[in-house]
C-alpha cells in the first residue's frame, strides 16, 4: 500500500462531523486608498512616492547611473544600464531593479508582483535595493479584494511584497535589510 | 526526548529560573510581542470576525482533508510539480535525501520550517554528506551555535546580543566584542548571499497549500525563503497534512491575520505564491502525516491542527515566558507544543506546564482551544496511566476526600486554625512544590459555607 493510500484511508477514522465552509464577507474600509496604502507602506518601512511618476523615477535612475550604480529595469519606459541575464545568479551585483506591481492593498502596503513582469524570479530579491511602480487605481482595500483580483496562472509564481526585507531576530532589534532588497521606493503613476 | 528526571518541564524550568535578570528579559522580549499583536489585532473592527472565519474554514478543511489533498495533488501535477506522501519523519527524511541524491546536491540552503525539525532532518542529511544552511538569521545563529529553535517564530529569543556577537566572531570573524544588530545582521546577510549563491538545491516549510490552484504559500520577513527557492533549479516544499486551505480567498483570511498575531506587522514583507517550477527548474512538494491523522481520532486533539504556527500563544504564555522554550520536551515549546507534543512526551510532565489561565486560546488567530486540550491530554495521561509521580499517589486520595463534605469541612477547620497558631517554618514542608515560590495565604476567620449562611442564608 502507498503512504498516500494510508494517509487518506486513516482520514476516514477522523472524530469530528463535516464542517461547512464559512461565508467570507468582510466590510473593508474604502475611504482615501491611498492615503491608507501609504501609512501602511511607512509602518512596513517602505517609502512613497505619490507625485512626479514615471518622470521622476527616472530622474533617480539617472542619478544612480552617474554613481556608477547596476540598474535593471522591468518597466515599460525606465531605462537602466543592465538587461536580464543569462543565469539569475549574474544579478547579484545588482544594486537597483525596478519592477512593475500589479496591485497595490491599503491595509497592509503590500504590493502583488507576477513573475510574467521579473524576467528571473530572483529579481526583487537579489537586488539591494527595489523600486516598484504602481498604477494607483489598482489599490484595494484589503486582502479579499486582493485574493480576488491577483493573476496566478499555472506554473507562475508570485508575491506580496511589503517593504524591504527585515528582521528582528538578534534582541527584537528592527534591521532593515535582510536578505531580499535593503530598501523599498513605490512609485504611483 | 528522555524519560529521565531531567528532561522533566518542572526540572528545566528550575536551570532556566536560576539566573533571574535573564528570565524577566526574556520575558519582557516576548511581552512586547504580545503588545504589538494587540495593537495590531486592535487596529482592524474585524478582529473577531477574522478568527471566527479562520477557525471556522480550518475546521471545515481538516473535516474534509482527504478531498483537499487530493484536489491539491491533482493541481500540482497540472502545474508540474512533483507530490511525494510521507507517513512519517523517517519516510519525509528518505524521500529528500533520494531527491537530493539523484541531482548530487552537495548544499541545501533551508529556510524555516518547523516540519524539518520535527521530523529531525538536519542530522539525518548531514550524516549522507549534504551540507545543511539554515538562512533564517534566527536559525543560522543557533544552527551556528548548535542549538535546537527555543520558538517557533523567533528561534534565538533566549540569546542576547552579546552571546550572538561572540558566535558571530568565532564562526563569521566579524569583530571581537562587536555586538550591534545592524552590524551583526549585515555580516549575516553577507554570509549567507554566497550560501544562497553557492547552493545546489532549496528547501523551505509551507505557510499554506491552495487546494484548488496546486500553490504552496512561503512567508517570511527576510527574503530567505525567496533567495533559496529562486536561485537553484531544484526547489523542496515540506508541509504537513494540515496545511491546506481550499482556495486563495481563504489563504488571505489567514495572510490578515498570521503576522498581525506574530509579531504585530500588517503582513510579512514577502507572501510568496509558488505554482510551478521556475523555467527548466523542478520543483518538489513532500505532504507529511507525522502523528496528525491520529490526532484526527480524538475531537479535542484535532483542533490543534487548526494551528497556523503564529506563536502569538508562546508570547502570552506566563509559564513559557518565564521556563524558556528548551523546557518542554518536545521541539515546539509552549501551550501549541503542549497540545502537539503531550502525546508522545515520555517525561508525562508537559501537559502540567501550564495554568490553564486561558490566555492562549484567546489570542489564537484560528481559535484552537488550546487550554481545553492541554486540560484534555492530563486526562489522557491519567487514564493512561501515566501521572507523574507523586500526582498519582495523592490525586485519588485528594479526590475522595474533597468529595465528602464532612472530611473536607473538619480539615479545612483544622487548616485555618493551624495557618492562625503554628508558624510558617513548620507548615511551609506540607505545601510541597506549591509553597517554594509563595507565601501561605492568610486564614479566613470562617468557611465560606458559615459566612453565607450568616449574610446571605
């Protein structure tokens, strides 16, 4: 007999009757999205940029190119200085990749990214530092909108990212700066 | 696990006591958590109704597990991913290694997962020549210092910064004496990204498994479990039985509420959605039973498995607060370990670690009774024989008398009395362990019986 065969017949001796799936119905908070989405961004320790789009995005990506900085950009209209690898391992010197965001959630700054839009799916991981573009009206509420908006077709993988990577691990002590990005910049468009 | 007086939860209790100013740090550091988790659950009017649909949906799944599984199973394949049945710890280790062994893996960069631990797979690799990294900081610091997890979320809680800075400069040669978070966690960072580089293979645990998407949930703060599982071709996913939930909107009741209850944040940096391998990349899923279908037998036992492994009920835990994670006896500590681990806890003392002061049940995020079931695995070790000392030779004694009004009355006289005239030294002795830590309470004048039928009769 195969384990799976055991598990499941041993499922059939389970205590406790059938319970029906709940209802779930939330009331979700729908006054200023985005004022919500960006106090939920700082608590993450993400940061805002709700004027100047695509335009100013770029001005910083220029900025970073004249230091001499690795930039690889994912959206349509941001020109970097480096295209998508051969291996995901060739990114590690990465220092910025920008990346577009599919949706944005006020309740928690979270920001759903695909990886139709990453070239390798290390990307906003393995860079030190990320900038996600963001179209404002995708913003909802919470996470139920969000689960019933998100695209995750078969074989894909996706993410919510909600602010560069931390940890408290040593004390309780907040270090921003773990192993995915160092820092997270939200550019609204 | 041992069965010697040792490894008994009163006994370990006692060396983590002995240094006091270390025990009330520890639990102030894990007070803390409780206060963020407040604010958060405070902050959204949906709270209760967030735990009631979380409970609810949990129970409705493992009520109806074996259609779930094999829905997920079917998906997956759809998506190719590769599903593999374990019975137990020793079938879930046999089948990673054969994984590992027909790609040559030589490193495995893990990010956390307390299945791996249960099912002690860390030593069971090593032993066949493949190198383990955990690479959630918490777990590369005791993995570094050869220690098990003392919690389930924050693994190091019981080490203070200066220990981690010596460890850090005897294993990572970071500088003598440093001790600074930002400074340590960098040098971490640093370490671990060529592990990640370098590494043949990843593994991580499993937050959730979307039955009808055939989609494992990773959730972490620090980006581990995405560096590991994205940089390799060759991704492992280990998840117990438990762990499905029948579709995304049900994952996202879960994602409002695990990390609000954790550590108090809106949600973890990354909630990550994998459903399928990565581009000529292939990817393993290992369902795991370990003890749970039996669990199922019993009703009260099987709401443990609504758990979501927050440890927000570590965190408001008195007695694991102040007895530290290494004193249960099994690798998950406090009220949720009680509940998992009492059965095969051969010390029989765990499931006494607790006061059933209720505080855990209600923090929980999916509504586990956990002090019901902790109360339910002493009667279980009773009926099975299996008091701990002592407790089986006056309990029954203890219970007949407390039954009979007359012997209970005329004792409970000759108590007040003996509280009132004889002196603490020589009564101190008959309230045994109790009576270590307290004062002897101050005698009433009367009975309560004699006092309400005065006032109220």
């Amino acid at each position: 007999m195969s384990s799976k065969h055991d598990i499941l017949n041993a499922l059939k001796s389970a205590a406790i009757a059938p319970q029906a799936m709940p209802v779930i119905k939330v009331s979700p908070r729908i006054d200023d999205l985005v004022g919500q989405f960006e106090a939920s961004l700082n608590t993450v320790a993400g940061t805002l940029h709700r004027e100047g789009g695509l335009a100013k995005l770029q001005e910083q990506v220029d900025q970073h190119i004249a230091q001499g900085m690795q930039i690889i950009s994912m959206v349509d209209g941001i020109k970097g200085n480096r295209e998508v690898t051969d291996t995901a391992h060739q990114l590690r010197d990465i220092d910025y990749a920008v990346i577009p965001g599919d949706l944005g959630v006020a309740e928690n700054g979270a920001i759903w990214v695909n990886n139709k839009n990453l070239g390798h799916r290390v990307t906003p991981f393995i860079c030190e530092n990320l900038f996600l573009v963001l179209d404002s009206s995708t913003i909802v509420a919470n996470m139920h909108q969000a689960a019933s908006k998100l695209t995750l077709n078969s074989g894909q993988f996706g993410t919510f990212i909600a602010g560069p990577s931390k940890t408290a691990d040593i004390e309780q002590a907040l270090v921003v700066g773990a192993h995915g990005a160092c820092s997270l910049n939200v550019y609204l468009v | 696990m041992s069965s010697s007086k040792s490894a008994v939860h009163a006994y370990k209790a006692e060396i983590f006591c002995k240094d006091e100013s270390r025990v009330d740090w520890h639990s102030k550091a894990l007070w803390m958590l409780r206060e963020k988790r407040d604010r958060a659950a405070g902050s959204l009017p949906e709270w209760e109704q967030l735990r009631q649909i979380g409970s609810e949906m949990k129970l409705h799944t493992l009520t109806h597990l074996a259609e779930y599984l094999e829905e997920f199973e079917q998906n997956c394949l759809k998506n190719n991913i590769k599903v593999h049945w374990a019975k137990d710890g020793a079938e879930h280790n046999r089948i990673v290694h054969e994984i590992l062994a027909k790609h040559q893996v030589k490193k495995l960069v893990k990010s956390k997962s307390m299945l791996t631990e249960e099912c002690h797979m860390n030593p069971f690799l090593e032993q066949r020549g493949i190198e383990v990294i955990d690479t959630d900081l918490g777990e590369r610091i005791i993995q570094l210092a050869g220690q098990p997890p003392s919690h389930i979320v924050v693994p190091a809680i019981h080490l203070k910064k200066e220990e981690v800075g010596d460890l850090f400069h005897d294993k990572l040669g970071t500088e003598a004496g440093a001790s600074d978070p930002l400074y340590l966690t960098r040098a971490a960072r640093a370490h671990l990204r060529e592990q990640f580089l370098s590494a043949d293979a990843a593994m991580t645990g499993v937050n959730m498994a979307i039955a009808d998407k055939g989609a494992v949930v990773v959730c972490t703060n620090e980006g581990n479990a995405d560096m590991g599982a994205n940089l390799p071709k060759l991704q492992l996913h280990s998840m117990g039985i438990d762990k499905i939930v029948p579709n995304i909107d049900s994952a996202a009741v879960l994602l409002r509420t695990l990390a609000r209850n954790a550590t108090g944040q809106p949600i973890t940096t990354y909630s990550s959605f994998y459903r399928g391998p990565q581009e000529g990349g292939e990817m393993h899923v290992i369902i795991v039973d370990n003890g749970r279908t039996d669990m199922l037998k019993d009703k009260i036992l099987a709401e443990s498995l609504k758990c979501i492994r927050c440890g927000g009920c570590l965190n408001t835990c008195p007695v694991y607060r102040r007895s530290g994670g290494y004193s249960y006896n099994y690798t998950i500590p406090g009220p949720i370990g009680i509940a998992v681990g009492a059965k095969i806890d051969d010390t029989n003392s765990i499931p006494w670690a607790c006061t059933l002061c209720g505080s855990c049940s209600y923090v929980c995020p999916t509504k586990v009774p956990l002090d019901k079931i902790i109360h339910h695995h002493r009667r279980l070790k009773a009926e099975a024989g299996k008091l701990p000392y002592g407790k089986s030779s006056y309990m029954p004694l203890v219970g007949k008398f407390m039954a009979s009004e007359t012997a209970l009355n005329c004792s409970m006289s000759i108590a007040r009395t003996a509280l009132k005239i004889l002196p603490g030294s020589l009564l101190k002795p008959f309230s045994g362990a109790w009576g270590k830590y307290r004062e002897l309470p101050v005698a009433p004048n009367s009975s309560f019986e004699a006092w309400f039928k005065k006032n109220r009769g």
